[in-house]
C-alpha cells in the first residue's frame, strides 16, 4: 500500500553547470538548496533581463544605488519580500530583515523561510553591496 504522506523532492540543475565527479552529468541541488539557488538567482535578476519574461525581476539592484538610510532599507526587505512571494512558491516566507552597515556601504540581509513540505526553519544571511 502506497503512504498518502509523501514529500515532494525539489530538483533544480546547477546554474554554473559543474558536472557530478561520478557521472559527469550537470551537477543538481536537491530541496533547501534548490530553493536557496533559485532565490540568489532572483535576487541577482533585474527586470527586462530574462527573455520573454521582462516581469521578472527583484529591482534591488537600483535600490543599492540610492542613499543608505533606514528608509531604503525599509525598501530593500520589501523589494526581496514581494520577489519571493510573487515568483519562489516553494519558499514560505517567515521574515525579512534589512539592516545599513554604513562601515562597509553594504545592506545586511537576513531572510527567515521554510520549504514547503518541509518543517524546520532556515535562514539565509548576505550582504548586499553596490558593485560599479
């Protein structure tokens, strides 16, 4: 008799397309880090970017370029909030916080989540800096 209780496996193939050392096929990411790479790549994506898919796109880039105050980190959290509710469905968004490191000119950013299917918390931590 087959469970009723079975989890779903995320599988993403890996976005620099190193081959597995065994079977020299593209290297994978199973579940969290399937989920983790396709945040970084939304992250990293700037509307009009993906063909034929121009609403795609988190906008941070501008953002980082602006004056660094709490109220453009304020912009920043809601910038990658509105990214992952409307384009990672497998992430379950807990929280989001952004915070100024003046000293380094960069965003700490702290993002709190679960994979669907899947009950214990993670969290991811980067640092946002404008590169020229």
């Amino acid at each position: 008799m087959e469970s009723l209780n079975k989890t779903r496996v995320w599988l993403d193939v890996d976005s620099d397309f190193t081959r597995h050392p065994y079977t020299n096929d593209v290297g994978k990411f199973i579940n969290e880090e399937a989920v983790k790479q396709s945040f970084f790549n939304l992250l990293s994506t700037k509307y009009g970017e993906r063909p034929f898919q121009p609403w795609i796109g988190s906008g941070v880039h501008e953002i980082l370029f602006e004056n660094m105050d709490e109220s453009t980190a304020l912009l920043l959290q809601y910038k990658i909030e509105d990214v992952i509710n409307n384009h990672e469905p497998r992430m379950i968004l807990h929280e989001v916080s952004a915070i100024p490191n003046y000293n380094a000119n960069a965003y700490e950013i702290t993002v709190g989540f679960s994979v669907v299917n899947q009950p214990e918390p993670l969290e991811i931590t980067l640092q946002l800096e404008r590169i020229r």
